[in-house]
C-alpha cells in the first residue's frame, strides 16, 4: 500500500508555499469571474470557500501549478499530483463500500455484515497497538479484490475498522477505483477534503474516507472507522 513517506511531505510543504502566494489572485479572480475555475489556481467561492488546488510536482521538485489548458491526468507523468487546500468535510454524505448488494460500513458488526457475503474470505488474527497503547487483537477477511479489518468492541463483537481496495476490480459506489485520476475523484465527491500530503480524507460521521494518490492516479483507497480508541 502506498503510504506517506518524507519526500511527499516534502513536496506538499512546498506547495503550501506557493498555495499562499495564489491566494491573492485567487480573491481577485472570485470577484471578477463567476465561471469555472481554472486548474492549478486558487478561487474563492460566493459563499467565502476555497476550492482545492491540484497541483502537479515535477521530477525535480518543481512547485510550477499545470496551466489551465492540461487537464491534471495529462500532466501526472511529470510527477505526482498533491492536492492542496484549506478544506472542510463534505456535508451530508455518506461512505461505505458495497458489495455483493450488501452495504458494508465501518463501526458495524462483520459477522452480522458479512454473513451474506457468498465469497468465502481468508480468515486471520494478528495483533494491533492501539491509540492508547494497549495491544488489541485484529481480524482481517481478505477477499479477491478487497480486505476488511474488524477489532473487538467491549462486548467482545468484531466491528469493522477498515476497508482497503487495493485492486482494479473493486470501486466505491460513486464509481471511483484504482486508476482513477485525482480530476476524477475531486468531480465525484467535492473540493472538502483533509490533505494529508499524497492522500486526501473525505469524513462523514464515523467514517473516513482517504484516497493515496501515485503520479496523479489513485493508487489504494481506505475506509476507516474514526470512533476507535
């Protein structure tokens, strides 16, 4: 799984910086335009947001913003596209992945969620630190294009924590999979996202959502269960 490393959060830094030079014109062209924003520059909104910025990271470290013209899938192979901007959760939605027609969501019970599921997982424990330190036993399911991660809650039941689609083959229900562009993902579920450097977070609620991003594609997306200690 594609994970933060330091030069990632190297380059997001750099792009902050030039992110708050952009903003200036970005109130300028809120006041002046009421079209669609063009790509790599910052824009106000009329209810006083700030759209995201995709900004594409050359080979070199280059901070240069794509120009309006490319769209951000054509300029990834300079790069990696991180994603940068002050940014709130998406209000009123809803995240949970889907499968065999059956909804399954972070903080439920598996064994209540995935007795329906006819595909028969791989099954195995292994042992997890905790936020608070303790060590808590995990269970993963491990299906042919995605695998669950449940811990025990204080009854002792397994609630699903997490969700990782690492595999072509599996999509969110909006539609997003491996292989989307980041252009993609931010016309499916909006510009109010948590960057995390080479990863956005949508939250609704208990839920988590985080897209990594690898040269400009997403490369793993995640659900995760935001209650847990």
């Amino acid at each position: 799984m594609n994970t933060p490393d330091s030069s990632a959060f190297k380059r997001f830094a750099l792009n902050i910086s030039i992110t708050g030079l952009l903003f200036p014109l970005a109130f300028g062209i809120g006041a002046c335009s009421s079209g669609e924003p063009a790509k790599g520059t910052s824009v106000t909104l009329s209810n006083g947001e700030t759209a995201g910025v995709i900004m594409t990271v050359g080979t070199d470290e280059s901070t240069t913003p794509a120009p309006p013209s490319e769209s951000v899938s054509g300029t990834a192979s300079t790069g990696d596209d991180v994603i940068a901007a002050p940014t709130t959760p998406k209000t009123g939605a809803t995240y949970a992945f889907r499968y065999q027609n059956i909804l399954i969501m972070p903080g439920s019970d598996a064994a209540a969620t995935l007795g329906s599921v006819t595909e028969d997982p791989e099954i195995a424990d292994s042992m997890e630190v905790d936020k608070k330190g303790t060590e808590v036993t995990v269970r993963s399911y491990t299906f042919r294009n995605f695998v669950i991660y449940a811990r025990p809650d204080s009854e002792g039941r397994y609630i699903i924590s997490r969700i990782i689609l690492s595999n072509r083959d599996s999509v969110t229900p909006e539609g997003i999979g491996i292989g989307a562009n980041a252009d993609d993902v931010l016309k499916t579920y909006g510009h109010k996202y948590t960057d995390n450097g080479n990863s956005i977070t949508y939250t609704s609620g208990n839920t988590d959502l985080t897209f990594f991003f690898t040269n400009g594609m997403v490369s793993d997306i995640i659900y995760n269960y935001n209650k847990l200690s």
